[in-house]
C-alpha cells in the first residue's frame, strides 16, 4: 500500500494518475477497501474513509466523456455519449 498511497487524493477523493488506467485502478482499490472491510481485516489496506470519499467523488461528478475522440479513432469504437447511463 505504501506505493499507492502516494497516488491519493483527499481532495479530489480518488487516487491519480492521469493515464488511461486510472478508472480501473480506482475501481479495483474501492473493491479492495470494500472487501477489507467487509471481512474486519485491519491492516493497512483497509481505508474506510478513503472508500467514502472516493464514492462521494465518483457520485459528485459525471465520469462522461463530452469531446469527439481524435479523428483517427475509427467511427465502429467511438463510445462518446452524453449524459446518463
């Protein structure tokens, strides 16, 4: 844990990284601080707090993407949308 430490962020309630992974490693961290929790496990990969915010934060704000992707991605892979799920 010590590692992803360094890529949270109380402010903005997730973890960073700006990279295309950033979704998924959020996710796979919020299920690792949920299962900690789940099961009573008190090391350090229990973060109870951090799980709130990042779920207050992923709720605050549409993850949507709003611009066209660059005109080299191919029209069949375009997954652009407006809001709503």
């Amino acid at each position: 844990m010590p590692h992803v430490d360094r890529g949270w962020s109380a402010e903005k309630g997730h973890y960073g990284g700006g990279d295309a992974g950033e979704t998924m490693s959020n996710a796979a961290l919020l299920l690792v601080h949920a299962t900690t929790a789940r099961f009573g496990h008190t090391g350090v990969a229990r973060q109870d707090e951090r799980a709130r915010m990042h779920r207050r934060a992923a709720v605050r704000r549409a993850r949507v993407a709003r611009a066209r992707p660059p005109s080299w991605v191919p029209a069949r892979t375009d997954q652009t949308h407006g809001d709503g799920w």
